[in-house]
C-alpha cells in the first residue's frame, strides 16, 4: 500500500475499487443522487441536474479522502465514500477524530457493497495514517447504516438530536457509532 494520501490512489479489495472522481461520473452520479431515498437518507437533498452532479464532483468530491465505488467486474461506479474532519457535523468528535460517510446507488443495495467498501476504507486508513479512531452517525431511521458500520466494528456510543445542518434532518435522533482501533 502507498502511504500518504497520495491524488490519483486507487484501492482494491475483492470485488471493488476506489477511486477518486473524475468529471466523467456526472452522468452516472446524477443517475443515482436523483433518487431521494439515497440523499435523504444520509443528509442531503436529491441533486436536480447533471450541472448539479458533476459541480459536486468538482468541490464536494475533490478531495484526497473522498472515492467513487467502483465495481471491478463491470468498472461501472455504484456509489462514494469518504472521511474528513468532523468540525463541521453535530457528531460528539474527539480532537481530531474524522468521520466517515457513504453511499450506494439504490439498485446495489443489499450486496455486502457498502461493508465491502468500509472494510477497504478502514484498512487503508490504519496502514496509511497515525488516526486511532473515527466516529460516524445514522439517522435512527437509516438501521441498514448502522449495520454496515457494526460489520465493520463500529460500536454505538448514544444518541445525538442532528441539527438543521442534514437535510430533512432537524430534530431527528441520531445514533453515534465510534471505531477505536486496537
Ligand atoms: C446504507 C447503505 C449505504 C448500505 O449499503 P449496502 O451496500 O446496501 O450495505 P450492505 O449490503 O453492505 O449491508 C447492509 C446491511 O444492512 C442490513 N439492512 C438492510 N435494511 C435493513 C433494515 N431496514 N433494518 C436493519 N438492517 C437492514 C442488511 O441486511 C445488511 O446487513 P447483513 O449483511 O447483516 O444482512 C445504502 O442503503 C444507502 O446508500 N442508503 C442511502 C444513503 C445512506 O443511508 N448513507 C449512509 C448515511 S449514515
């Protein structure tokens, strides 16, 4: 594995790849973030265009710790994942503790894609980095969230009321979910 966080890295587990974004997934992001179970779901609203879709490729996504899921038997992108600094989400950080977010495309659901892609993600950040843990929440209505990250050794750690920053989230409990690694 490279160290550092390196533009351009891709990593590889089983069945999947990380990559990061390239303008040429707008089409295909916009095909999936059209969809309002998936955005609503994690925080934020359907995106309403194509233009919509490749501008969050172009800020949102254009970072060393965000990548696109990409399926290796068919190279065909199925979602995104990523983690950065908590500063700016109502989770209860620790100094310097990042969170983590995902998402799949609603007709890969179900799969095992998402634990797939968190596992890899996970790996890569303890071989990479000197973080000890990272912290992530759901919206208590969102339990199949809760379960990748239990898959993936997150434990609960409470319950937090997410603030108006989360789309359609104002007021709804949150369940915090931590990993500390060993
Ligand atoms: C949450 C999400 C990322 C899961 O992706 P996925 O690739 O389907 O996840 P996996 O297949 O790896 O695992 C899903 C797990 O949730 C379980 N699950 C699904 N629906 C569930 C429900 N209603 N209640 C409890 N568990 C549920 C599945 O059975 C599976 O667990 P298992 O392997 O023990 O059977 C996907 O549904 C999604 O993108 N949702 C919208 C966006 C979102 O919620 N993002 C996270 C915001 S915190």
């Amino acid at each position: 594995m490279i160290a550092g966080f390196m533009e351009q890295e891709t990593l590889e587990s089983e069945r999947i790849a990380l990559r990061h974004w390239q303008d040429a997934d707008a089409d295909i992001l916009y095909e999936y973030a059209r969809e309002p179970e998936v955005g609503e779901r994690a925080g934020w609203p359907p995106h309403q265009s194509r233009e919509e879709s490749l501008e969050v490729i172009r800020t949102v996504f254009d970072n060393p710790t965000t990548w696109a899921i990409v399926l290796k038997e068919t190279g065909k992108v199925v979602g995104a994942i990523g983690y950065g600094p908590s500063c700016d989400c109502a989770l209860p950080a620790r100094e310097g503790e990042p969170t983590v977010g995902y998402w799949v495309g609603k007709p890969y659901w179900g799969q095992g894609i998402c634990t797939e892609a968190l596992r890899l993600m996970i790996d890569h950040i303890r071989q990479t980095t000197a973080i000890n843990s990272l912290i992530s929440g759901h919206f208590a209505d969102n339990p199949a969230s809760g379960r990748v990250m239990e898959k993936c050794g997150f434990d609960p750690t409470g319950e937090t009321a997410c603030d108006s920053h989360l789309y359609g989230g104002a007021g709804k409990p949150i369940r915090v979910m931590r990993l500390v690694f060993s």
